[in-house]
C-alpha cells in the first residue's frame, strides 16, 4: 500500500508540475504564470483579489491588445489585481483539461466551442447561468450569440468574444499573373486552383495546408459539403465517413498534399504556420477566419491579397463552419468568482467588444456594434453578410461531444499524419476516424434520447 502512495503522490506532482511549467507564452508572461500558479488565487491582505487569465490565442497584436484591457479593467478596479498568462492554440485543449484535472485552471480563461462540453461535463469550468440571467446586455445580444455552442445542459457555461466564419485569403498577385478572376466558385475550381499555382521549383503551392491539430476540421467541411450534410453523422448516429462519397471526399481532400499541392513540411502546421506560409509568398490559397485580415494588412502590401468566400457545393449552398473565436469561461475552483465575471462582463461589454472586433477583425457580439462602418466595407464585409446568405448552411462540429476536442486535437492528428506518410492505408485511417466518431456520437444518443 505504501508503495502505491508513493507512486500517486509522484504522479500528482507530476501533472501539477507538467501544468505550470507548460503554460508558456510568447511575450515573456511566464513571470505572470510563476506569480499565480493555480487558478483562485486567494485575496491579498487589503481585501484585494488576485485573479488569473489564460489567453490560448498569443500574437504580437492579441497579446498587446489584451494586456490593454485588462489594464483599463484594473484602473476601473483597483482591488482586483489580474495576472496574463498564454498557451499557444495547438496546445490549449491539452492544456486545459490537465490543468482542469489537477484543479490548477485559472479563474478566467478563453476556451473554443470543441473543448467547452467536455470541460464542463468534466466540473472544470463554472456554471454562469446565475450571471448571466442578471447581465444587462442581454436584449443588445444578437441572434448568433444567443444561439452560440456554449451552453452544457441548456446551461450558459462561457460568453463568446465574437464570431467566425470561415473564407478564401487568395493572393492576387499570384491570379493576375495567370490572367485568372480573382474567384472560387466551386470546390472544383479550389482543387485546380491547388495544382495550377504550385510550382515547387519556386517553393510556390496552392494551398496553405493544415496537417496539425484542428486540420481535420477543414477536411470534414469539405466532406460535409461533398456529402450535402449539415452534420457529421446520418440519423443513426454513424459518421458520414462510412458513406462513399465521404471517404471520397476525404481521399480528395488530402490528396491536395499527397499530390505535392502543398509544402512537405505542412504536414505539421498548425494555424501559426499554415498563416505564415499564406503571408510570406509560400502558398496561394489560405482557409481561416477574418481574425487574419488584420495579420495581413501589417504584413503584405495592398492590392497583392484579397478575401473571397468559401466554394459552393455541387447543390449551389456553401457549408461553413461558424463559431466564436474563443469564449470567457470561469474555473470552477476560482475562490474569486465575483471579481472573475466582474473580469468577464467588462472584456464582454460593447466598447470593449467593439474594439476587440474590430482588431481582431471578427463579428461583433452586438447588434448595435454591427452598425459600425467597419463592417460594412472591406474584406469583413463578406464575412459580416454572409451570416445572412440564403445560400450557407451552417455546419459545424459535433460540439456536444466530450471527445471533441480531443479528436481533433490529437487522435485524428495522428490518424492523418499516418496516412499523409504512407505509414496507413485510406481504408485503415478512415475507418479508424469514422469508428472513433461515431462511437461518441451513438453513446451520446443513447444518454440523450
């Protein structure tokens, strides 16, 4: 029995030093980390709150961006005291769900709508319904945030920060060059478009692959739109991957790569790299969010990139997937729950929302924020209007699955990057996706009649 102590003490300590240690950031916030540690902190002598953020999207302009607010958060509130701290995105959900287990998370944090069930199935994040009822925004909300993937049980669990949808950075450079209009139409004309702009001995290809966590998600939207399906099972519970035309379509999909459509090294990027790659000239064509719109303005010239929005079906719809970048949520072990929704409800509130929008250039929570000139003109107005186009179908992941997360930030990651090597066959890595999922989905069904 002793032994058997001392081998669980050894591999809690572990997990809580594994925890802190890799909350890394990128503009030297580890001091920030090393202050705080755990999630609710206690108050300070003085009756002043010392409460922790998690930020899982660093960058050079987010990072500056947050730390101004909360900076004006602390002016306003001079008794609470905020320390930043960021994990890259491609390690977040990893992330949250160990330091979730060792009951370390810090009080506030941003989490994306893949992790959040599982999160708060799990007890991890705290309950804001009680909050929320009492927000006075809530008539000013807009349809889409009302609607948003962040609730658990019918429970409001996280407060969106402001909405994506997914479109074409293309260079216009590159189409000019080949005397072509700057358009996609359909998903044939992507998969062309793949192989006319790649010219390895330029180090030029079509398409900004991603091959790291998440990339599955791209290829699941094409999938979605090759089987005409808004979700990724049939009525049975059974993944769409099991049909035909599914595995077609991801054969498809990941031949862009297997077919040197996309840089070799691509088979590890991430959303960091597959950006990067777009903005330094490597690859034609980049699927993301308008967040990136302002990324490219810093860092390209005018005229040489342009935004067009996603291929349409062969049923003349677009199939996208929508969401928020990434919603506040409170640690349910925060012993300052007050001043965390105080923290909350300021980074939510419309000036703030309205600012955070408009740098980060994604669609405001607001309806009175959608009024703002910003979204009216420019490459986020194509995002902005087509939340209303007759002709999109919302498709999103299965949010509602606790293994979301850990699908598509792990096990479809490993899957993929198997068959991308040659190492598995398509038979072998499709089954083993569409097993996995549908596994979950079944489960879910049978707990949610």
């Amino acid at each position: 029995m002793k032994k058997k102590a001392t081998i669980l003490a050894l591999c809690t300590s572990l997990v809580l030093t594994f925890a802190l240690a890799g909350c890394s950031t990128n503009s030297g916030q580890n001091e920030a980390a090393k202050a705080t540690g755990a999630a609710g902190a206690k108050e300070t002598t003085g009756k002043k709150a010392k409460i922790s953020y998690l930020d899982p999207l660093p960058s050079q302009e987010r990072t500056a961006l947050m730390q101004g607010l909360l900076k004006k958060f602390q002016e306003k509130n001079p008794n609470i005291e905020v320390e930043y701290t960021s994990v890259p995105w491609d390690d977040a959900n990893k992330k949250w769900m160990t330091m979730g287990a060792a009951g370390i998370l810090p009080d506030v944090l941003s989490i994306d709508d893949t992790s959040l069930v599982a999160m708060a199935s799990a007890g991890y994040i705290e309950n804001l319904q009680p909050f929320y009822d009492k927000w006075d925004q809530l008539n000013n909300l807009t349809e889409a945030t009302k609607q948003a993937r962040n609730k658990f049980k019918g429970n409001v669990y996280a407060i969106p920060d402001g909405f994506l949808l997914q479109g074409l950075f293309i260079r216009s450079d590159w189409f000019k060059e080949l005397n072509m209009p700057e358009t996609i139409a359909t998903w044939d004309d992507y998969f062309n478009l793949a192989q006319k702009f790649t010219d390895s001995a330029k180090n030029r290809y079509g398409i900004s692959f991603r091959g790291g966590a998440n990339g599955v998600i791209r290829a699941m939207e094409y999938v979605m739109a090759a089987v005409h399906s808004d979700s990724w099972f049939d009525k049975d519970g059974k993944s769409i991957l099991y049909k035909p035309e599914g595995a077609a379509a991801f054969k498809k999909f990941y031949d862009v790569y297997l077919n040197g459509n996309a840089p070799k090294e691509s088979v590890n990027w991430g959303f960091n790299e597959m950006v990067q790659g777009f903005l330094n000239g490597q690859t034609a064509i980049l699927n993301q969010t308008p967040e990136v719109i302002t990324t490219a303005q810093k860092n390209m010239k005018e005229g040489t990139w342009n935004v067009v929005p996603m291929p349409k079906a062969d049923d003349g719809k677009r199939y996208i997937f929508w969401g928020y970048t990434a919603a506040y949520a409170m640690s349910s072990k925060s012993q300052n729950k007050d001043a965390s929704w105080k923290l909350i409800e300021f980074l939510s509130s419309p000036e703030n929302n309205l600012e955070y929008s408009i740098k980060n250039s994604t669609i405001p929570i607001y309806k009175d924020n959608l009024k703002d000139p910003f979204f009216n003109k420019g490459p986020i107005a194509g995002y902005a209007g087509s939340m209303a186009d007759s002709n999109i179908v919302f498709a999103g992941p299965p949010s509602h699955l606790t293994k979301l997360g850990q699908f598509t930030g792990t096990f479809a990651v490993e899957e993929t990057q198997k068959y991308l090597t040659k190492a598995q066959s398509l038979e072998d890595t499709v089954k083993h996706l569409a097993d996995f999922l549908t596994k979950e989905q079944q489960a879910y069904m049978k707990e949610n009649p």
